[in-house]
C-alpha cells in the first residue's frame, strides 16, 4: 500500500510541476522555464524537477503534450460537438432538397463554416486569452526545439481531424490542404488578436477574415 501511496503522490507531484511550467511561461516566456524558477511555482523542491524530467526540454515537451490533450479534450472537442447538430442539419436539407429535385443553395455551408469557425476564434480570444498565449508560447519555442515540434505536429493532426467533416461541405479537392488553410488563417487572426487587442479585434472583424480565407479555399 504504501508503495502505491507514494506512487500516487509522485503523480501529482509530477503534475504540478507540468501545470507550474505553465504558470512560468506565461509570467516570463519559455526562456524564463528554469528547474528552479518551475519548482519555486510548483512549491516542490528542486531537486523534483530533475527528478521527473532529465533536462529543461523534456520538461517543456510533456507540459506542453498535457496542456494540449487538455486543451483538445476540454475545449476544442466540446465545442465541436456543440455545433454537430448544425452540420448534420445542413447535411438533412441538402439530401431533402435533392431527393424534391430542387438545387440547394451551397453558399450555405460557406456561411455555416464560416459562423462556426469566427465563432471559435472569437470564444477563445475573449474567453480563454490565457490558453491561447501559452499555446502560441509553445507553438513558437518548437521552432527550435525538434522534440517539442513532433508534439506539435500531433496536435496539428488532431486539429485538422476535427475540421475535415464540415470542409466536406464545401467544394473543395483536398480536403486536408484546405483544412491546413484554414487552421493557418485562424491562427493568423487569432495572433493578430492577442497582439490587436479587444479594442481591435471584434467578432465582425473576425468574420470578414475568415470570409476572404473561405472564398481561396477552391
């Protein structure tokens, strides 16, 4: 029992000091990731930084992996589900309209993409501005940092899983290149909002720059 006992509290040992890394980054940038500066915020020892990670880039790389499963399994996929229902109630009426030998009007999902994806931007730069800075944070540092850009790369495929079922309702002939873009012009407008401000960026701004990407997609 006891050897469980320990076990368990070295996890959340080991888990504060991931979500400590968090709090450093977004007080000094990921240069200001030091063993010491982390477990000063994570009010563990020093010694258990380099207990549980062998260097500073282990460390970065499994906060980042734990920041981005949670911010995937908390945020982005509750928020697609949300708006499933409306993707499935287009889908319902183009198949009514073809089955009455009517046309649809397919500028429709244009404007169903284009509700849903200027409403996520706008969610996460008013209400979740803090994830949005570390993530860019962790995006940039992988620049030089080939361990943290694998991670990187995964949460890329995740993201463009999720945006592939509302692509294909538009015309487009590489669903995956298109949904490349479209995470590439999100992230551009939501950088331009962190850097902006709320004063700059309003949501009719957002939806005019997701429009102009929308209408490149084909």
């Amino acid at each position: 029992m006891n050897g469980v006992v320990r076990q368990q509290r070295g996890e959340v040992r080991r888990d504060a000091i991931l979500r400590a890394t968090w709090d450093v980054i977004l007080r000094d940038g990921v240069r200001g990731v030091r063993h010491r500066a982390v477990a000063t915020a994570a009010n563990v020892p020093l010694s258990a930084t380099t207990y549980y990670f062998k260097d500073i880039q282990d460390l970065l790389v499994q906060s980042f992996e734990l920041f981005a499963e949670e911010s995937i399994e908390r945020f982005a996929i509750p928020f697609w589900r949300q708006v499933e229902q409306q993707r499935l109630d287009f889908i319902e009426q183009r198949r009514a309209a073809e089955r009455a030998g009517e046309t649809y009007d397919e500028t429709l999902s244009n404007e169903l993409l284009l509700e849903v994806a200027a409403n996520y931007i706008d969610v996460r730069l008013q209400q979740h501005r803090a994830q949005v800075e570390l993530e860019y944070a962790f995006w940039y540092a992988a620049i030089q940092e080939p361990r943290l850009q694998v991670a990187v790369r995964q949460v890329i495929r995740r993201w463009i899983g999720l945006m592939l079922p509302w692509l294909a309702l538009l015309p487009v002939s590489q669903p995956e290149q298109a949904a490349r873009s479209m995470l590439a012009t999100m992230r551009r407008i939501e950088y331009e909002g962190l850097i902006e401000g709320s004063a700059t960026v309003s949501p009719h701004w957002i939806r005019d720059a997701v429009a102009y990407q929308l209408k490149g997609l084909w």
